[in-house]
C-alpha cells in the first residue's frame, strides 16, 4: 500500500511543475536528420547534364557525353525511368534524340537512370544551312550568331559519332548548346559524292545538278561533293547534251557514264598562210598559230588576225 501512495505523490509533484521549458531555436525544434539508409542512397547517385552521343533500343540504353567531359557514358533506362521534355511533358524513351542536352539523374552502382529532363537552359537551332566553322579558332558562325566549341564537340552523323573534318558545307545540321558554347552537331541532311566517266565530249561544257551544283566540266575525274537526294542531272556542251536521273546517298558516291555519248565527227579543212614579214604574229580565233603553213581548221567563219611592229594590224574573215 505505501508503494503505491509513493509512486501517486511523484506523478502529483510532476503535474504541478510549473518551472519553464528551456528554450530552443526552430532550427533545433525541427532538425531533422537523414537516417542511414537515406545518406547511402544519396551517395549512390550522381546528376550530370549530358548530350546524348547513342541510343540502344535493344540494350535499353543511352550513351552520353557530360557537358566538359571527353569521356562518354552508357546509362540504362527502365519502366521507372522518369523522362520529360522542354515544357515537362512526359516522354517516351522513344522519343528521345540524339544531340539533345538533359539533366540526368542515375544510381552509380547499377548505373540505371533515375530520372532525365531535357534541360530547360540549353539551346536548339533546327535545319541549319547557312553556317560557317573556323576550325582554327574554333567558332561557328550561324547566320549574324557565332558560339565557340572545345575538343569536348558531339558531332553526329546517322547515329554514329564523326570528325569534323567529315562536314561539309552543304550539309543541313542541328546545333544545341549552352550559353555561348555548342555541345552537339547533328547532321540532319548530309551529303555524297557524283563521279562522272566517259565524258569527253562534255569537256569545256557546263553541267547542272537538279539546280543545287551548277559547274564546269573539266578532265580531271570529275567527283561532285552534292547534297543527299534525288536530282536531274543535265550535261550540255555545243551540240551535245545528256540527261540522267540520279539519287545520291549520305557518304555515298554515284558513278554517272556517257559512253553512249557518241562523238559527232568534225568536217575539217586547212589553211594555208604566206606571211610578211616573217615574225609577225598570227592568231586564229584568238589563238597563236605557230606553223602558218598547215592550219586544221574546223568547217565554218574563222578569224584570223595579223600584227607586227611598225605594221598595221590586219583583220580577215575567212
């Protein structure tokens, strides 16, 4: 019974305490701290804003390229990957491009990817045609804008990553980037390459690429660097003229023969000339005649033209 009594005087005394409560700050009343278990998983992931340099549907997988980074690395998504878009729209892993920039969250250890957003302070320039690189001092100028770029540059090509040295001006690209620096280039529209052969009578003439190329046509091999796609190819030299349809491939060449060009034989005839004085010079057409005695002329109005010092100039049709 007095044990009882005991412990019933004790609960009283503490009711009727009526001494302050120490006083302390909001920091401390609400401090909270991170079980173990939450400071691991914290240790375990890594963010990094990342270009996307390869897309694996088969592995489920994104190979990126930190932004300042040389070094590349392959990330894989799950179901429980959160991916979103500029305006924080859900995407599909589908959906995802490569050359896009995103912040990107992923566990260190398996290296699967939290969650991806593509990052809000990147910039994107679409269908670029009108471009130059300097590659010396590395900078690109898009139309009245130029951006720098380091050795750390995406550059890509139909999914593969290529050199610099690789683009064309005729290509059409994607630029993205941040700030003033661009990150990635993606070659939208490439280009490939027209060889001609067997072309002889077309030499001196011009040819017409689908309106895109318009150049002379010379000895030398010809190999025409033109844009990817469908074009007609138009050959006119004089009395000669060829057409062709012809599709051109990114990084492939297409080989174009006019042997079945027949050559129209040349109706000649020659000339003969008795000069005086001896070392005055003669032209044809414009052009010197070294042995006035034996000139090939071709049928049809010629001009010759006389001249000496101290001699009048004489003209002649013939």
């Amino acid at each position: 019974m007095g044990t009882i009594v005991l412990l019933c005087a004790l609960g009283i005394t503490a009711c009727n305490d009526n001494s302050p409560m120490p006083i302390t700050n909001g920091k401390e009343a609400y401090a909270y701290n991170k079980t173990e278990e939450e400071t691991e998983s914290i240790k375990k992931t890594e963010s990094v804003v990342a270009a996307i340099a390869g897309i694996s549907t088969k592995d489920k997988s994104f190979t990126v390229l930190p932004y300042g980074q040389s070094d590349d690395i392959t990330l894989y998504y799950t179901g429980a990957t959160n991916i979103t878009g500029r305006y924080d729209s859900v995407m599909a892993a589908s959906q995802v491009s490569e050359g896009q920039i995103y912040n990107i969250e992923y566990n260190k250890k398996t290296l699967e990817i939290l969650s991806m957003d593509e990052s809000k302070e990147a910039f994107e320039s679409t269908n670029i045609t009108n471009y130059s690189i300097d590659r010396t001092n590395k900078i690109i100028s898009i139309g009245s804008h130029a951006y720098s770029f380091d050795d750390t540059l995406l550059i890509l090509s139909e999914g593969k990553s290529i050199e610099m040295m690789e683009l064309n001006n005729n290509d059409e690209i994607t630029v993205r980037g941040i700030d003033k620096k661009v990150t990635s280039i993606v070659v939208t529209k490439g280009h490939g390459y027209l060889k001609l052969t067997n072309y002889n009578p077309f030499i001196g003439g011009f040819i017409d690429v689908g309106k895109t190329l318009i150049t002379k046509i010379t000895g030398d091999n010809m190999l025409l660097v033109v844009p990817e796609g469908s074009y007609k190819v138009n050959m006119q030299n004089g009395d000669y003229s060829a057409q062709r349809t012809v599709t051109i491939g990114r990084d492939k060449e297409v080989t174009l023969d006019f042997s079945d060009v027949v050559e129209i034989a040349k109706q000649q005839g020659r000339l003969k000339l008795t000069v005086v004085p001896e070392n005055a010079t003669v032209l044809v057409d414009d052009s010197a005649v070294e042995n006035k005695e034996s000139i090939t002329l071709e049928y049809g109005k010629h001009t010759i033209t006389v001249s000496a010092p101290g001699y009048d100039t004489y003209n002649e049709d013939i």
